[in-house]
C-alpha cells in the first residue's frame, strides 16, 4: 500500500488517508480526532498515530503535525463565534419546508406549502423572485453550487422543475414519478438533477436537456 495524500476532515475532527492498495485501487481510511483541542500534545500526538498507522512513515511527520495544528485552530476559531438574530422574513403565506443558500450566501431559496419557491437578498432581506407553477407543496430545493445559476424545486406533484436562477425562467418540468417528490440535488458538475420519491424510485436527469436518462428502483 502506497499513501497519496492527506485530506483534512474539519467536523467531526480528524485525517483522512488517500491511498493505492494492493492492486493499485484508490481507498482511505480515516484517523479521528474528536478529543483534539488546544491543550493536545501535538508531537505526542503525531509520534502515537505514526506508531499505530502502517501507512505513515517518519518522514511524514511535519506534514501531519501541520494539519492538525490546521485542525486546532479552526476548532478553536470556532469557539468564539458568537450568532445573533439578523432577520425575520415573512416570506410565505402558508408553512415553510425547506430553505437553500447559493456557495456565496448572497442568496437563499425558500419552498412553501403555497405552492411557491422565493429567491431572497441575504443581506437585504428582500424578495427577489417567486417561482410559479407547482401544483402542490414545493417540499424539496437546491442550487446547483458551486455555480448558483439553476435552481431545482421538487413537488408533491410528482414532479421537479429546473428554473433560471437570475431571471426565474423555467427551463423544464421534470415528469416521471408516480409519487411525491421529497428530496433532490445537483452533481457537484451540475450536470446531473437527482429526484427521490414516495414511489420508491431514484430518477438522474440531464440538466441541459431535461431528459430522464436513468431510474434507480429499491
């Protein structure tokens, strides 16, 4: 076995270990670190997982004493954060059930009992877009981020839409359950809608073309 790469893993805390086993395949394996603070004995620390990880050699050492000195002070950074109230919107009419933010958090989405999904100004507070056209409850929403230029909802209606995140255009009406849609997502490509249903089935879409192309059945 051969190690490629660390990954750090922020929450809960530890390292991920990258690497080609025996016939060459990519595997990890994860080391957790959920008792890590700033009174850890880090060079202990590094010698005891050294120790106890065949993968890890000597020569590692820096490297892993860096990333969890990395680890510890996004822990600690984290301690002093502090929340207060911003806002209170009264954005639907009916019951809220989901809400989205794009990788930017300069917008977030809303879905409601109504019928309707909103796009809002984080900072402002203020109503950008309403998306019509659902016939039942919009339980299920999300932007394809990184990007934040589409928007997917998912209805009791047994369908998903795909809209224009800038100008609430609707692109396609996603047609194919036989139940209510209670969960979707983008690919992280944004290429690819996933739908899940009532109906016990999965369903990938093209998001260019708004063509079922596979159906994942329980």
């Amino acid at each position: 076995m051969k190690l490629k790469r660390f990954l750090l893993r922020y929450y809960p805390p530890g390292i991920i270990l990258e690497f080609l086993n025996d016939s060459g395949e990519v595997e990890t394996k994860s080391i957790d670190l959920l008792t890590l603070s700033q009174e850890t004995d880090v060079d202990q620390l590094v010698n005891l997982i050294v120790f106890e990880e065949p993968l890890l050699k000597e020569n590692r050492k820096p490297q892993l004493k860096s990333l969890i000195n990395k680890l510890i002070t996004k822990l600690e950074s984290k301690k002093v954060q502090s929340f207060s109230l911003a806002k209170t919107l009264r954005a639907h009419v009916l019951p809220l059930t989901n809400c989205a933010f794009n990788k930017n958090g300069d917008r977030f989405i809303t879905g409601s009992y109504d019928r309707t999904c909103k796009v809002w100004d984080t900072e402002l507070g203020e109503e950008l877009l309403t998306l019509q056209g659902h016939s039942n409850v919009v339980y299920c929403i999300a932007y394809n981020n990184p990007f934040g230029d589409r928007i997917a909802t998912g209805s009791f209606d047994k369908t998903a839409k795909i809209w224009d995140a800038n100008t609430g255009e609707l692109y396609y009406t996603l047609s194919g359950h036989k139940m209510e849609i209670v969960c979707l997502s983008f690919d992280p490509q944004g290429l690819l809608l996933a739908t899940g249903s009532m109906d016990n089935t999965a369903k990938l879409w093209d998001v260019e073309t708004g063509k079922d192309i596979a159906t994942l059945k329980v």
